[in-house]
C-alpha cells in the first residue's frame, strides 16, 4: 500500500514563493527578535523533508501511535435520508487524542527534537491542539506550555484538565477578547522570550512563514488517505465531486484539500462559522463573509476580521475553535483565485447538524466538524445519488457534550 | 515646527551625553492627558517621544503597553485622531516626535496615504516592529517613507545574526533601535547580564547611533548606558506615574544622561 501511495510531502501549483508569500498572502511580518528562530525553523524544516530516516519515521508514529489511516466511512443512512450525492466522512476523530491536530503536532515534534529543543509552546481554542501538542511533548520527553485564552478556558473545561493530567502547563489568558487570538498573540510573546530553548507549535495553517506550509504537509495525510481510500470505494481513478470541511485557521480543511488542488473537478468547500448572525459583527467568523478585508496581523498577510481602523474585531462561535479573526493565508489563496469556496453556517444549524450526525450514523462529530456536515446536509439533496461529498469530521465531540447540553436544554 | 531625528542626535553628540527618548500610547488614558504628557515630557528636557497608535493585537507590547492599547481602543480613539494630536504636538514642541506603532494599521490605511498623512502631522519618522525589511518588496513602505524624508527605525534583537546586522546597516535610516532583551516591552529591575557584549557587537557592524530599549527603567540604568549607547528608551516605566509626578521623574532620569 505505502508504494502505491503519494508522498507525504509534494507539490502543488499552489504553492508560495521562498519568503512563503501565497500570491499576496502569507509572508513574515514579525519582530526581528523572531526573524533568526523563523529561518532556522525553515532551514531544518526543509532538511528534514528531503531526509527518509525523518520521513519514515513520520509515518511510523503515524501508523503506530496516531493510528493511522483513519477510515473513510461511507454514511449509508444520512446519505439515504437526504436523498441525494453519497455523503462520505473521514474520520479524524479516530486518531489518538480525538481530532486532526495529532498530525502536525507528531511532525512538529520530530522537528523540534531534531532541532534540540526542550520545550514546546501551543496556543490553543477548543483545547484539541493543545491536548495534541500536551500528547506529544509527553511521548518525546519535552517540557509543554499551552496558552489559552480564559473564555476558551471556562467553555472547554474537559480539555484542560486533559492537558494538565499529560503534565502540560495552561497558561490562561486574560488579554483582549480572551479566544484563540489573544492565546496566539501570547504564545508568541512567550516564543520572544525563549526563542533559542523552545520550539513553537503552531496549530493552525497560519502564522508566519513557514508555518502555513508545514502544518499543511504534516496534514496533507488526510486527503492522501481520501484519495486512496475513496477509490476502494467507487472505483480505480474515481475521485470525489465534492471536499466540505470546517475552517477555523483552516489545518483540516487544507490537509483534505491538498491532494486534490491539482485536480479541477474536485470542487473544494469550506465552511465558517456563521455563528448567531453572519451579518453582525462580533456574532460570527466568516472572514470570507461578505467584503473580505486584507490585513497583516500576528504575524501573516491574509483576510481578517477588523475595523475602520485595522483593529481586529470582537468574534463569536459556538464551537471554540472556529472563533477566530484570521484564516490561513493559503486558503485566502485558494479564495482568490477561485479554487476554492467558502460559505457559513450558523451555530444553530452546526448544532442540528451534531445531532443528525449523532442519531444516523451514530457519530458525534466536534462542534467544529458539525459546521462541515451541516453544510453537506444542505448539499446533498441538491445533487444526483451519482454525485459524492467527502466531509471531513477533524474531531470527534465528547468535548463539547457540556456545551451542548446547556444549549440543547 | 520640531527638529528630525538626524538633527536631535547631533545635539546629543555635540553635548556629549546620552540622549533621551520616552514614549506614550495616543489615547492613554485619554486623548487630553496624552497631549499634556507629551508636553510635560518635552518640558523636562527628553530628545524625542514615540507616539504609539493604539492597536488590537500588539505582538511586541507586553502586558502593561497592551493594556493601555486596549483601554484607548476601548474608549474610541481612532488613527484620525491620533494623527489630528500628533499634528498638535508637533508644533507645540521643537525636539522629533516618531510614530510607533503595528503594520496593519498603517497597510488598512493605505501605505502611501498612512505616510503622506504623517508627514503632514509633523512626524519625524516611523518604528514598526511588525514591518521587517524582507517584507520590503512587497510592501514599500520604507521605500515610501524615504520618499518623504521619513526614517524607519530599524530594531536590532540580541538574536540578530551578523549577517542580518549587516543587512540592517545598509538599509537603516537616522539610528537603530537595539531591544536590550529577549521577549517583550516592559519594565525590569535589573538590565540584562549579556548587554555590554551584545551593545559591542552591534557597535562593531552598526555605524548609524544606537538606542537601547526594554526594560530601561532608572537612573541607573541609565547609567550604565553611557559609552554603549546614544540613546536610552523609556517606555512601560512612565506609563502609569501620574501625570503630577512625571516631571520629577523625568528630571531625575535625565540628570543621568
């Protein structure tokens, strides 16, 4: 199978120039302080891909302790009761810890390890990222701080305790809005402070260059599996009408996509968080909403959220980890040149969607995710019983089951 | 009409001492207080004030900056604003006031417009520690400053390499600023052990004049600058002393100069 099977890191015609400028997107708008740790970073990024001991040993922490490939589950029953296109999940919420965040995570710690580092430093939103990086530093031996902003912290309880029990320290965060922006803003300050000894993991396809491209190709597993796994299904050289998956920073959606860029006639979906009212703001994330505004803010050139002003503005989700401002740079890419489309989903139907998913199929998807099936819903019966959607569950929702109980009753 | 950076260091030069250079958050507390501030501080004697634009997310700042950020966004201060007191500031006062601030802030205004607007409020130069010079080519912003005769103070970290030292003097314009530590804005109590050799280090690749920042907080500290350095920034010490103390504050600091 492994022969058979593209290679982790590849190519796209998608990609960045040398500095990591996707078209006008991307780039390294740090302070100096960080410019020296963001090239060595880059230089022992690219060594490592072209070295097969670091590559071999990828997918073998991959296979034996992510439990990978996740399956491509075909979901006979929701397909069956919207009557349209056959609805497809990858299911990363069987990998170890429970969500897609495992992935870069296990290569960003191989890196950090190669580079001699004692201590990993994560922002975290719905707390996965941070129970993944949390797992990792436990496995390699490393020192694991994890900033969290202290409105993520009281809604993802669960995963807090999750992470200090893994011997992480949670850092909470008071500034600003207390969400993912202001945990990424920390972590990186916390990066300025020890730029030599610590190693930053990212956990988003975003930030400065060249952290867009490498969260990316650790994620890219996804959708190499997809390819291989869906022809399994439908037939040598089929490949899916349709990729749906939720975008926050966007690390799953890119790591289902990246596979098929290249391939036109797999139309690409993401999915933003509509929130309580896509119209107004500080109710909802869709950066890609009505008139995207360009802006450089921690760190990176893309679409963001903000004000006359270039402030960022206030978001809201009900799940944790689409609350944010910002979007990679590669899918502001992808938006631009029209490879890619984005639409939104409020939080009421994300939470319709988690239970319609939950009672056919018997799967709790994350809040997150639940964004993605919510939009196929939708989909499918507009389409033939030819047509197939693959939606990608990045996580499961057992962190998510107190929300939803407060919301539900 | 208030003198450039470049004329300012030739005074300091000329009067063999250390220059001083203080700063203030446009907003903090209020748009009035930051006005008498400023002219408290001239009053005593400091050689240049950074005037920083409030802004959402500062990636430099540490908590004390960011706070007073927060609390001038909060209480609706606006880039036009900012602008509108600058421009009154500088014609109150004769020593260069800088604009510090983050790079959206001037990309969402418009690069061109951001510094034809400054230039027109008196501003003698800009610091923008999310702006390094490799994004230059896609930006042009120091191309554009320098249009206008508008230095972009470099900042020097004690994690720059040589190679980017040299880079740095090449292209750095009036002086160069060199953050005295690793992380972010704020005051300490001690200055960092490995200061005199890194000061050196930059001395040796760096011909423009230093000034050192973070952290710098007393006299002594001040002190200790002298034959380092050519100017010494004080930024999250004075932020919060009031405004009745702050001209003791400041005198005792530049009586060290």
């Amino acid at each position: 199978m492994k022969s058979s099977m593209k290679k982790l890191f590849f190519k796209t015609q998608y990609e960045p120039d040398e500095h990591g400028h996707f078209g006008e997107f991307g780039g390294q708008y740090v302070p100096e302080l960080l410019i020296p740790a963001l090239e060595e970073l880059t230089q022992a990024y690219e060594q490592a891909k072209a070295d097969p001991s670091f590559v071999a040993t990828v997918h073998e922490v991959f296979k034996n302790y992510v439990g990978r490939p996740s399956p491509l589950y075909f979901a006979e029953r929701l397909t069956k009761q919207l009557g349209g296109a056959k609805i497809f999940l990858k299911n990363e919420g069987l990998n170890h810890t429970g969500a897609h965040k495992i992935n870069h995570c296990v290569g960003q710690a191989l890196l950090a390890q190669r580079l001699g580092k004692t201590r990993l430093i994560a922002e975290t939103g719905a707390g996965q990222h941070g129970v993944a990086t949390a797992t990792v530093a436990a496995k390699f031996g490393l020192h694991c701080t994890v900033h969290m902003g202290a409105v993520d912290v009281q809604r993802q309880a669960p995963n807090v305790f999750w992470m200090q029990q893994l011997g992480a320290e949670v850092r909470v965060v008071h500034d600003g809005s207390q969400t993912l922006k202001d945990a990424v803003t920390s972590a990186l300050q916390d990066w300025m402070t020890d730029p030599i000894g610590s190693y930053y993991l990212l956990g988003s396809a975003l930030g400065p260059h060249p952290y867009p491209v490498m969260v990316r190709d650790f994620q890219s597993i996804i959708g190499i599996e997809v390819a291989e796994q869906f022809q399994a299904y439908e037939g040598q050289g089929s490949v899916p009408d349709y990729l749906v998956a939720c975008v926050g920073g966007g690390s799953n959606a890119i790591g289902l996509f990246n596979a098929f860029l290249d391939d036109k006639q797999v139309k690409l979906i993401g999915v933003e968080a509509g929130g309580r009212n896509p119209n107004q703001v500080g109710e909802h994330a869709t950066r890609l909403g009505r008139q995207p505004q360009v802006g450089v803010i921690e760190g990176y050139k893309s679409f963001f959220l903000q004000d006359d002003d270039g402030n960022l503005q206030p978001t809201h989700s009900v799940s944790a980890g689409l609350d944010y401002p910002g979007i990679g740079p590669e899918h502001a890419y992808l938006y631009q040149q029209g490879r890619a489309q984005y639409v939104a989903v409020t939080d009421v139907q994300a939470v319709q969607a988690f239970r319609a998913l939950a009672n056919t199929e018997g799967i709790v998807p994350a809040l997150e995710s639940a964004h993605a099936v919510a939009y196929a819903i939708q989909l499918a019966p507009t389409l033939p019983p030819k047509k197939t959607i693959v939606v990608n569950i990045s996580g499961r929702g057992d962190k998510d089951y107190f929300i939803l109980r407060e919301l539900i009753h | 009409m208030s003198r450039t950076i470049s004329e300012q260091l030739t005074i300091i030069k000329q009067q063999h001492r250390l220059g001083v250079m203080t700063h203030v958050v446009m907003g903090y507390p209020s748009l009035h207080e930051t006005k008498q501030r400023v002219l408290a501080m001239a009053a005593a004697g400091v050689d240049s004030i950074e005037l920083q634009i409030p802004f959402s997310d500062p990636l430099a700042d540490g908590p004390a900056i960011t706070k007073a950020n927060q609390q001038a966004l909060a209480a609706g201060v606006t880039v036009q604003q900012c602008l509108q007191l600058a421009e009154q500031l500088t014609r109150a006062v004769d020593i260069p006031l800088q604009c510090i601030g983050y790079y959206n802030t001037i990309h969402h205004f418009g690069v061109q417009q951001f510094v034809q607007a400054s230039q027109a409020a008196g501003i003698q130069g800009f610091t923008i520690p999310d702006m390094p010079l490799t994004e230059e080519p896609y930006e042009h912003f120091y191309a554009l400053a320098a249009q206008a005769n508008l230095p972009v103070i470099q900042l020097i970290s004690p994690a720059t390499p040589i190679e980017r030292l040299r880079l740095i003097n090449q292209h750095a314009q009036a002086m160069v600023y060199c953050v005295s530590r690793f992380g972010v804005t704020g005051a300490h109590t001690t200055l960092p052990d490995h200061l005199i050799t890194y000061l050196r280090t930059v001395r040796q690749y760096v011909t423009l004049p230093l000034a050192v920042g973070f952290g710098i907080s007393t006299p002594k500290h001040i002190r200790a600058l002298h034959g380092l350095a050519d100017v010494a920034v004080i930024g999250s010490a004075l932020l919060n002393v009031s405004l009745e103390n702050l001209t003791q504050q400041l005198t005792n600091l530049c009586a060290e100069r």
